[in-house]
C-alpha cells in the first residue's frame, strides 16, 4: 500500500494489507526487519530530525524509535472528546496519511472522516 524513504536516504519502509512495516538497507539492498501495526497500513512517515517511523494503521498512529525496535507513542482520536452526539455510537476514523513539519515537533494526519488532525509530538 505505502513506501517511504527516510530523510537521509538510507533506509526504505514499506507496509500494507498486512499490517506489517518492513525496513529495507538501500545501500545493501536488503531486508533488514519488520514491525507489527497490527491494521492494515495505509501510510508510512519518517521523522525529518529523529529516528523514528511513523505507520497509520487503522484508527491509530503507531510511531516507533527504530534503534529499539520499540513503540514511544500510540495516536489515537477521542471521538468523545470531539463532541460526539449523545447517545449516538461514535465511529472512531481511520488514518489514511500523514506527514511531518519540518522541525519533526508537529505530524499532520488525514483521516477518512474528511478531517486533518493536528498532532504535537513530544520527544
């Protein structure tokens, strides 16, 4: 479904229906290892100043550092907190793309409720 190259040029990450993000060595043209989303991933993001990949999976933004392998922060919208009508179920949108400011402290993500959400990212 996606691919995206990290800032430097070094690395690739591809994910998709499988919810699986792999990352490639584009020096060495191989395989290096492959993260588990856990949805079907429809974008994939690099950080510009960290090292860090970003994956929308489903209702969720899955950001992992890349030395550790490890998940620092999982984005999720709170549908109850956006004014969701009472007594009406809320359908919690999904991510469908997402992009970086420049300073890698802001990520922009597109979901498929028609709206752009606004996330600041600690590091």
């Amino acid at each position: 479904n996606t691919v995206t190259v990290s800032p430097d040029g070094s690395l690739c990450a591809s994910g998709g229906k499988d919810g699986k993000a792999m990352l490639w060595d584009l020096n060495e043209g191989k395989h290096l290892y492959t993260l588990e989303a856990g949805e079907i991933i429809e974008s994939l993001t690099f950080s510009p100043n960290r090292y860090w990949l970003c994956a929308a999976a489903g209702p969720m933004i899955k950001i992992w550092d890349l030395e550790s392998k490890n998940v620092v922060d999982e984005l999720k919208v709170d549908v109850s907190a956006e004014g969701a009508e009472e007594g009406a179920e809320a359908k919690i949108p999904n991510v469908l793309s997402l992009a970086w400011s420049p300073d890698g402290q802001t990520l922009f993500a597109g979901y498929d409720d028609c709206e752009i959400r606004v996330w600041q990212v600690a590091a």
